[in-house]
C-alpha cells in the first residue's frame, strides 16, 4: 500500500511502543500514530479518464467510494469489482488519493464498477473487525438484486452491475480478506441468489511457521509481518492461525472456494512471494473445480504497482486482471 509519507516525529519517552513499521506507523500503547495511508481526497469526476466517482455511506461503521467508466450506453451493465484494501489491517483508506488515482485509472481500463471498501482499522477495532465490515459491504452491494431499482437503492449499482459478473478482489490483506469473504459465501451464502463469479489476489498477505524461500529475500521485513499480525489480532493463535494461514487444519477447505475462477498476482521480490505461489498450487491440487491463474511481476516488491503504477510491469499487472475480469 503506498501514499505520500508524512515525517514522523520522534518516539515518545513516556509511552511503551507496542510496535511500529517506520516511516508508515507507531503504535504504542495508548494511541497509535499513522504517519501515511490516512490522507482523503474528494470523489470526483476524472477529466484524465472520464471515471466518475461518489461515496456512500452502508452503515455506522462501513462506507465504501464507487467508480463508474464513462459509458456509451447509458443502460450498459458492467462488471462489479467488490475491492478490499491492503495495509497490514492498519493503514490504508479506501479514500486515500493513491488508491483514487489508481481506480480512476484501472476502472477506466477495465470497463468496471469498482467498489472499494472503508473498513475500521486495527489495532483499535482489532481483526476480525475488518472481516465483519467486508461482509456488511458485500451484503450491501448484493442488496441491489432485490426489489425496484428506486426503493433505496444506489442508481450506480443498480444500473450498471452485472451481477453474474461480480468478482472480490484486494491487495496485501485485503486479498487476505477477498479470500475469507469467498469462503464465508461457501459456508453461508449470499442473498438474493447472489454468486461469486472470481477472485483478484493481488500480492495476499498469508502468513505460516514453515519456512519458504522468499521468507529470506527480506529477513526483518519478513519478521515485521508476523509481529504486525500478533498486534492486529491480538485473539490470534499466531502464525497458524486460519485467518492467516489458509493451509492449516482447522481452515476452510480451499475445495470450498466459492467462486469458479480464482487470479493470484505475484511479485518476484515480494516476501510474501512464495504465500502467493502457495495458495494457487494448493488451490489446483484441493480438488476445487474452478480455474486458476498466476501472474508473477519480475523483480518487483510487495504492491509495487501503487508505489510505480506507470511502470511497464505494473501496466502489465493491470492489463492481465483487466482481462480476467472481462473474460
């Protein structure tokens, strides 16, 4: 997840620090201190690309920023990108200006409705808060099937969702919560008759005691994660806790994922690589019937694509979920 940083000031001497992952968070005790991610930019109309875009406000605790593509066809139905936003479950806005500029360029590309998702932060509302606000988001965007397009309901999303053509989709933890998401619509379902057609894992934040080979590309950042986690959900089992390692006993069954296509983005110099890598091999071998892909950036980090979205591998990056979604 990546933003303007702001320069943190000096650690206070009179408060214990719990944790903190600078230049971007300071957590301490009592308080926590976001130095990036928390920035707001209005919703707008994008004279780049012609992308409109407006709030709504789902609940007490959810809201979410829409983005509809200039249409031709004032009628025409468009696929419905449900999105939830990386930063470790603590930073990161769905109203931050660098998650803005991207949507208005990516829904601009792919011809979609993208609904991104403002979910509570840990360590305040510690995780699974961010799970049941995904969830409440969800719910609401599927709302729209039931009953007259006038009684309550978005003109966007009632006008323009194809809803047999409804993905979920994140980066870094928010691919973390696209995935529990498909998998509480396995176990519950959705109203309406509602269905999930995919999922875009971009980069997902999955965690684990065993070792794999790209843990070593980045030895602290790598131990700074797994310490980020113990902070978010301070109700965790560690590292092999469910929410955080879909491969352990006691997980969902991945046969159990509850769409038929799955896209999984990775990048080469990512610590998180090889989590990525895993989830698509397990995915295959489970026995689930879907079908599943993989993309790999070379050479680049964790969502490098926010940090350099005009660079080739990140308009590469974009233009393989644009076809995903548009197939």
């Amino acid at each position: 997840m990546a933003a303007l940083h702001v320069a943190p000031p000096p650690a206070a001497a009179d408060d214990e620090i719990v944790y903190e992952s600078m230049p971007c968070i300071r957590i301490y005790k009592n308080r926590v201190e976001r130095y990036f991610g928390s920035e707001f930019v209005a919703a707008s109309t994008d004279a780049a690309t012609g992308v409109a875009s407006r709030d709504v406000v789902i609940s007490p605790n959810v809201s979410a920023r829409l983005y509809l593509p200039r249409l031709e066809d004032g009628a025409a139905k468009l696929p419905v990108l449900v999105y939830y936003h990386g930063g470790g479950f603590c930073l990161g806005s769905a109203f931050n200006p660098t998650f803005h500029a991207y949507f208005n360029s990516f829904a601009a590309l792919a011809n979609v409705l993208v609904v991104p998702v403002e979910y509570r932060l840990a360590p305040e509302h510690p995780v699974p808060a961010a799970y049941a606000d995904s969830w409440e988001a969800l719910a609401w965007v599927v709302s729209h099937l039931a009953g007259p397009a006038n009684e309550g309901k978005d003109p966007w999303v009632a006008g323009h969702a194809d809803f047999a053509r409804l993905y979920l989709g994140g980066e870094s933890a928010g691919s973390n919560i696209a995935h529990h998401m498909a998998m509480r619509v396995a176990a519950e379902g959705l109203p309406h008759g509602a269905q999930i057609r995919g999922l875009v894992m971009i980069h997902p934040y999955f965690l684990g005691t065993d070792k794999v080979p790209s843990d070593d590309l980045d030895p602290a950042t790598r131990e700074s994660l797994g310490s980020l986690w113990r902070v978010m959900c301070p109700a965790t089992t560690g590292e092999d806790d469910p929410l955080i390692n879909p491969f352990v006993d006691g997980a969902p069954p991945l046969a159990s994922l509850a769409c038929g296509r799955v896209l999984v983005c990775i990048g080469e110099g990512d610590v998180l690589r090889d989590r990525g890598r895993a989830y698509y091999d397990r995915l295959r071998a489970s026995g689930w019937q879907g079908e599943a892909a993989i993309w790999q950036a070379p050479g680049k980090g964790h969502t490098f694509h926010l940090l350099e979205p005009c660079c080739d591998e990140a308009v590469a990056q974009d233009k393989v979920i644009s076809d995903f979604l548009n197939r």
